[in-house]
C-alpha cells in the first residue's frame, strides 16, 4: 500500500489520481470531500483491539506521583485521546503492511507526525514545525491565573460546619437548588434533612452560596489554603516518569502529556484534591458519596477517606458504556483501594457491567436512579421523521449534523435534529431537516433514533425504538449503552442504510436499567449521625 503522511500545507499540491485522504486530528483541510477515507468502523475496530493494551499502559502510568492530575491516566475517552491515537497507530500500520488503497493522512501535530513517521512502509514528507515554548507559556500561564482565582475562592468562602455526619459530594449543575435538590442526587437531600452537601470546586464561589439555603450546603473552596494556592498550582501537572516516554507509545504518552500541561487542568485537579483532603480532616464525615467515574481526583478522595476510617460511596449516577474505560478496574494502579467502599447502582444492568470489568460484586449494590423519572416516550411511525439527538462535544455534533443533512438527501425522509439542551450548535434547516422544538420525550412518533454519545440512545432503547449508533470520523465516541448491550451501528457512509432496516433494540425492562430509588439502601450507605 502507499501510504503518505504530509502536513496541510504540503498538501497544498492536491492529491494524485487514485488517492484518498484522512485527517486523523484538527479541522479537515480543503480537499474534495467525496474523496476522504471514511474509516469511523474501522477506526472504532482498532480501537476495540487496543483496549488491554490501553487499559495496561493507563495502569502503569497510574504508578507516577503526578499521575492523580491527569485525565489520560484514568483511560477516560471523552477526556484523553490516547486511547484514539493509539488505534490510529494500529490502523495505519495495518494499512502499511496489507492494504491496497492510496491514503493520504493529514497531520499538522508534530509529536503524532514523528510517532507515525516512525511506520515501516509509510512515506513521510517534512514534518510540521515546531511551536516552541508557546504551549509551555500557556499552560503555566493558565496554571497561575486559576491559583489566583483558587486563593481569591479560599479568602472569601465560607467553611463552617458540624462535624460528622453523612455528606454528598456533587459537582455544580444548573438543576440544583438551594432547597437540596441536585442534579445529581435528585431529591436524596430533600427527603433527608440530616445530609449535607459540599460541591466541587468546578462551581464559582458565587454560584455555591446561591446553594446555600438554609446552611446544609458548602463549597470545597472554602477548605483550601491561599497560600498552598498561590505557591503550588502554577506548577501543578503531570510529569510522566523518565521510562515511560520510550518504547513503542512513549511518543504518544509524552504528546497527553504535553497536551494536559498546556492547560489549566492539572492545577485544577491540585485544588480539587487540596480542598478535599482538608475538608476530610476537618469535618471528619461519618460517610461520604460522590458521582462516581473513577477519575484520578476520586481515587485520591477513596484513599484519603479511607486512611480516616471514612465510609465512601461511589454513584453510578449516569452509564458504565462500553467504551467508557475509566470505570475498568483494570487500570487502577492499586487495585481497590482507590475504589469506593460501595459503589450504589442505578439499576441491575450497569451493576453487570461494573462486575465484568472487574468490580467485585461484594462492593456494589442497587441504589436506584434518582435523576431519571420515567416518561412517556413517542411510538414507532415507519412514516414518522428520523430523530437525531446530538452530543455535548462540539465536533462531533457537527459530524452527526452533518450526517443527518447527507441523510435526508439520499433517503428523501423527515430528519429532526436536536441539539444537547446546554451545548448548541448550528443547525442549517431544509425542507426535509429541522431542529428538534422539543426532546425526544416530546415527539409523537418517530421511526428511528440516531445519538451519539447522549442517554437519549438509552431512553430510544427503553421505549423500543429502532436505534443507531452513530460511528464517528477520526474519534470514538463514548458509548453510553452498558457493554453488555448490543444495537445497530452506522457511520457516516452506511447510516442511510442502516435507518433503513435498523432492527428493534434489544428488549430492556426499564426497573433493570434505571430500577426504583431503594431508601433502606441508602439510609444503610448513609446512616444518619448517631450521638
């Protein structure tokens, strides 16, 4: 096969006759459409290859002091790409040894043009030039302003509390309340007068006092110390170890690496790790539970809780898809220590879930689902328009948007499309597509329902919906379908077909997905303070 590997600009020349192109990252250049490679299927193949090797490189990873600020050690698709990069290396690999098409892959990122450079049997031009220190600057830069925003939080928010006692810890979200009412935890809080709420530092000190209400709600940002916020955070990020930047993915850790640190991220995770540490030596809770997606900054909260004889509870609150690795215990660089004493379920199928990836049955239990109230879904109408139910992640929105379009036009059928409630984007209307007025919820009928990366595809499934996965281009989109489940998939290319015949999903009873709220469970995971 002939494979080559240019940068955009080298592209300039166009492409010789016969060949195709890919842009594996950044925005597509200006090249014919009709002749890029659509590889969503066989991207999402290589990836689904990968995952031990993945999930074993995240463990190893884990093993760094610095690793807890990280996303990409956490094996989180949705937050690190190198999961995806490390598909495409095994995709263009394959390509090189066995493939008769001429491809064209498109790299502007100079870590990845060097990585991939490096394939036997691909051709690679000059490389992209090198962005110097800039990346550095920014980062550092970033890293201190939020110290200074972070000390700014500690000086002006308020921290008394009780001690003891059982706590939810919940990130901000527009749907909670002063009353106790949360996103999260629904009405757990309301019905429960003796919990306590403390939020994330991801909510602005302002936004936390209107949680306030009658005093059962604080802010982390009150816990932490100014000092260790203007002296530490600029400097707070991970640094991969010396070994693990060599062998056949050391490009690819030192490029997640290079990528966290030119962000404010890691002093973001510092601060959140910072603040809940003291707050568990202050308050000294007699449990506490969380949301739990098994990220870095939650692993040091489970260990922290545990070296106070803390009792810690981790919520399934939302999915456990089958590509969301972060929930796989196998890339927990100590086993379960880092895990939650209980994890509480939201129904029978995620709690399989968690058990074929390695959570013990001994450590969850059913809790039920406090944010997902049954409704009355829309029928099934052959004749009914195709609803498309986009993502929060900007850029695959707009590869779903414009699927949708290319689907209206080949198959002449009614498309609606609606975009996620908080992240818009633009959708150009026709005669046969439209935005969506109202969720699926609100629809009379449709006769498919096409989502990525969205619990709207769940809710589909629920009401017996035919349902498509949509396959994205150059990225995996996390799947928020258990992984014991199975349904119809399609990327850009097949999905006029496959709305076509799209077979009912499989049959899902609503109690084994999202069973009833079980208050003894609860009251048992959070007892009510004794004394």
């Amino acid at each position: 096969m002939s494979i080559r590997l240019v940068t955009s600009h080298a592209l300039a020349a166009g492409l010789a006759p016969g060949e195709v192109w890919v842009a594996p990252v950044g925005p597509d250049p200006s090249m014919p459409p009709e002749r890029r490679l659509e590889v969503g299927a066989e991207l999402e193949a290589a990836f689904a290859a990968i995952i031990p090797e993945l999930l074993d490189l995240c463990r190893r990873l884990g093993e760094d002091d610095s690793a807890s600020l990280a996303h990409t050690p956490s094996a989180a698709v949705n937050v690190s790409d190198l999961g995806v990069m490390m598909a495409w290396t095994r995709l263009l690999e394959g390509w090189a040894a066995t493939d008769s098409r001429r491809v064209v892959v498109v790299c502007d990122d100079r870590r990845l043009f060097r990585h991939w450079a490096r394939i036997a049997g691909l051709a690679a031009g000059s490389e992209p030039p090198d962005p110097g220190l800039w990346p550095v600057l920014r980062g550092f830069a970033a890293r201190l302003r939020y110290g200074l925003r972070a000390a700014h939080a500690a000086l002006t928010t308020k921290a008394a509390a009780t001690p003891g006692g059982a706590w939810l810890l919940s990130y901000y979200h527009p749907g909670s309340d002063a009353q106790g009412g949360d996103a999260y935890f629904g009405p757990l809080m309301t019905e429960r007068r003796d919990l306590r709420r403390i939020v994330h530092v991801d909510c602005p000190p302002t936004q936390a006092e209107t949680l306030r209400g009658d005093g059962r709600t604080l802010s982390l940002h009150g816990f932490g110390s100014a000092w260790f916020a203007l002296t530490r955070l600029a400097f707070a990020r991970w640094r991969p170890r010396t070994e693990m930047l060599g062998g056949r993915w050391g490009g690819l850790v030192g490029r997640a690496a290079a990528i966290e640190a030119a962000t404010a991220q890691g002093a973001a995770i510092a601060w959140q790790i910072h603040c809940q540490r003291r707050w568990l030596d202050r308050i000294r809770p007699q449990a506490v539970a969380w949301p739990w997606e098994n990220h870095g900054w939650e692993r040091d909260l489970a260990r922290a809780a545990r070296s106070l004889a803390i009792a810690t509870v981790g919520y399934q609150h939302a999915t456990v898809g089958r590509y969301e690795l972060n929930y796989h215990m196998a890339a927990n660089r100590d086993g379960f220590e880092s895990v939650p004493d209980q994890v509480l379920c939201a129904g029978g199928l995620t709690r399989a879930a968690l058990t074929r990836w390695g959570l013990p049955e001994g450590r969850s239990r059913i809790g039920g689902a406090l944010r997902y109230p049954d409704r009355r879904g829309p029928r099934y109408d052959p004749a009914a328009p195709v609803f498309v139910a986009l993502p929060g992640d900007r850029a695959l929105a707009l590869q779903l948007v414009a699927a949708a379009q290319a689907l209206a036009r080949q198959t002449g059928r009614r498309v609606l499309v609606r975009p996620h409630p908080i992240y818009d984007v633009a959708v150009a209307e026709t005669e046969r597509v439209s935005r969506a007025a109202a969720g699926l919820d609100g629809q009379t009928a449709v006769s498919a329902v096409v989502y990525a990366a969205t619990t709207v595809g769940l809710e589909a499934i629920l009401y017996g919906l035919p349902t498509i996965r949509f396959i994205a281009r150059g990225c995996i989109a996390p799947d928020i379908l258990p992984n014991t489940l199975e349904i119809a998939a399609a990327d850009a290319a097949g999905l006029a077909e496959m709305v076509g015949q799209a077979p009912p999903p499989p049959v899902v009873v609503r109690a084994e997905m999202f069973a009833p709220v079980d208050p003894a469970v609860w009251r048992q995971a959070l007892p009510p303070l004794q004394g």
